[in-house]
C-alpha cells in the first residue's frame, strides 16, 4: 500500500469503564501526509502496531499517563523513517519504533521528532531481513519481562520466580527469558476454556511448573516447588495473597497489572514475620527514570526477539486503511482469545 494520506484511529472522548470501543467514539481520521519534513522530524511509515491492555485503559481513560483528547490510540508500534529532516538523528530507511508513551501508533503513518523514535539494529536493518510483528511488540511486554527479572531481585540460577496471570504475553516473556537465564518458574493460569492451549504454549516456553488458579501452597509443595524468590503479580485479590503465601523469607512480590481489578492482598504474617517485600514495577516509569540505560535495554531485548528467545503468540490483523480497525479491536477485547492482537497496518 503507497502512502496517499494517513488513516487515524482517533478518539474524542473515553469508553464507559470495561466496553469494547465503537466505531462511534474510535472513529477513523483521513489527514493529508505532511509534505514538509523539518528539524529533527521524522516521517514514519507505520508497518504494525499491538493492542495492549495499556491502549484499552488509555481509551477508558483510567491509565497512569493519559493523551490529551482527541489523541490517536495506541502506544507502542514500528515502522520505516521514510522522510527525514535535515536536523534527524535517525537516518531515512531505518527501522524504528515508538520510544514515547502517547505517540498515537494506530495510524498508516506519523510525523514525530527524533526523540520520540529509536532506530532498530543501528538503523541497519531492512523490514525484509526481521520478523516485524514479534519487534511491533518489543518494548511494552518483552521489556517489562526483561526488567522485572533483571532489576527486582538479586536472582540466582535455580531461584524460583512465580507469576500469575501467566497466560498473558509478559507471562510467555518471563517464562522464556527465565529459561535462558536458568531460572526455575512455576506458572499460574487461570481456568478457562483455552488452559489446555496456554499449558502446552507454556510448556514450550520453558515454563518448569505450571498450575491453575486455586491450588494451595501445600499442592505446590507436593510438586516439588521451593520457596519462591521472586513472585510476579498482575492480578491482584485471593490471586495475590495465595502467591504471596508461597514467598521465601525476604523475597519480593511486585505487582506489575490489575487484570483481576481487585486490590492487592498479602498475608499479615508474611510481611510481620517473614519480611517480604512487596512493591510496584510500571515500566513508563523505569523508562523515564533510567534514559542512559534505555538504549542498552532496547539493543538486548531486540537482540533476544531476533535471535527467538523471546516470542509473542500473535495473531495478525490487517489494517486495510481503517477498515479492518473494528475487527482488530473486537479481536483484542474477546476476553478468552489467546495470543496478542497485532495490527499490520500497510496490509
Ligand atoms: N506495569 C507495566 O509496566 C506493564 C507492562 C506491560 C503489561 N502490563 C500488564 O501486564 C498484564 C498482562 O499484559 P499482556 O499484554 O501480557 O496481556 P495479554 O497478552 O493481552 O493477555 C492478558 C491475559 O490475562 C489473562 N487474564 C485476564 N484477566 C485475568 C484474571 N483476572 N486472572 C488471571 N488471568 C487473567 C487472560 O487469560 P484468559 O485466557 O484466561 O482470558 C489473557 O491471557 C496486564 O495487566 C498489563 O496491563 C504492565
């Protein structure tokens, strides 16, 4: 598809709390492509870009960082610098992705300046030569991943880290990731018509023992499960306080989403006589805060999508201009589809 115009999903006002957004509100835009190219600016030509959790609460407007209305949807993506200006640090035809929150990625194609992009493999790398849905989904999940089992704890190989909500990419991420570093992991999924699917994708992925919602910590010990080091929560309530259970003395739990939207319980003793520690991981955040270190994170977590240690469960949708952005959306927001919902946007 050539570029003509640029094709926006944009919204004016937010979604009612837990509602899948209509074509009423997520509407599409057609704007004419920029014929300037100035400064540091970069024109983008968008090849694809995820719907995240993050996006859906953006649009119900409940998010930790939210874009002035009416903004374009969408967060994280990736695309070629087709046009660049005089000023750019990125040079034209290299691959970049979306360094900022807030960039609106769910269009055909975008101006934003140099900061707001990082270039791929040095700028050296053309789309043909790389797997572009597995980078489309680079930064938000891989990298919250990748920073969750580097920076929490002083992990050793062997240590065990739990996690809930394991179904989910990041969890596929940490499962992965901990093999490759010799971390043992013990994965909770919840009951649900696609278990037998997320059991196998997880067992592929590395993942040493995998349980469902409602085991108790004597089960886990009877499988052989030792203390855990490090316990990775995105759900919350009972989830919460029955991996917090399974906590070494001194260990950690951060909670990192809110899927189960309930609020985060840990047992009293745990924390009186066992001196768990119990914290937030946001990734926006770690970004903000660690921009000298973001390059190196991007350089390996890039490096880990190409090499296949790390690999997302997508499942593509095209674009077509606007059109298929209905289908995409109600893809992302059947509550038991598995795999993350790529939009391809020049198909
Ligand atoms: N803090 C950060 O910086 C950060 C960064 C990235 C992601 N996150 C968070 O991490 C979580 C996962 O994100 P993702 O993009 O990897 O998700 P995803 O791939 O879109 O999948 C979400 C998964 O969560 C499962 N799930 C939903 N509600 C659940 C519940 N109440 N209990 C247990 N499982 C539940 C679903 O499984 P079923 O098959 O059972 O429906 C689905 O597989 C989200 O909360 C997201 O906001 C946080």
């Amino acid at each position: 598809m050539s570029l003509t115009d640029v094709r926006s999903a944009v919204y004016g006002q937010y979604v009612p709390r837990g509602t899948v957004p209509t074509s009423d509100i997520l509407r599409i835009e057609t704007s004419p492509l920029p014929t300037e190219v100035t400064g540091t600016d970069v024109l983008v030509k968008m090849l694809a870009a995820p719907i995240n959790p993050s996006d859906m609460n953006q649009l119900e407007g409940t998010y930790g960082t939210q874009p002035p209305l009416p903004a374009v949807a969408g967060n994280e993506g990736i695309g070629i610098a087709v046009t660049v200006g005089p000023e750019s640090t990125i040079k034209q035809d290299s691959l970049v992705i979306a360094n900022n929150q807030g960039l609106g990625t769910w269009r055909t194609a975008l101006l934003a300046p140099s900061s707001a992009l990082y270039p791929l493999f040095g700028g050296a790398v053309s789309p043909a030569d790389v797997d572009i849905p597995q980078l489309s989904t680079m930064v938000v999940n891989p990298c919250t991943a990748y920073l969750m089992l580097k920076e929490l704890a002083p992990l050793k190989k062997g240590d065990v880290v739990a996690f809930n909500a394991a179904s989910s990419q990041v969890g596929l991420h940490l499962a992965q990731l901990a093999r490759h570093w010799g971390f043992r992991t013990l994965a909770i999924v919840r009951d649900g018509p696609n278990y037998d699917y997320h059991l196998t994708k997880l067992t592929e992925a590395g993942a040493t023992w995998v349980v469902k919602e409602g085991y108790t910590s004597a089960s886990v010990r009877a499988l052989g499960v030792p203390p855990v080091a490090l316990a990775l929560n995105a759900v919350g309530g009972p989830s919460s306080e029955a991996m917090a259970k399974l906590l070494a003395p001194g260990a950690t739990m951060a909670t990192y989403g809110g899927l189960g939207k309930a609020p985060v319980m840990v047992p009293t003793p745990k924390l009186l006589f066992h001196g768990v520690i119990v914290r937030g991981f946001w990734l926006t955040k770690w970004l903000l805060d660690h921009p000298a270190r973001v390059p190196d994170v991007y350089e390996d977590v890039s490096g880990l999508i190409r090499s296949g240690v790390i690999r997302a469960d997508i499942k593509e949708v095209p674009f077509r201009g606007g059109d298929g952005l209905m289908e995409a959306v109600k893809e992302a927001y059947t509550p038991t589809r598995p795999g993350k919902t790529v939009m391809m946007m020049q198909q």
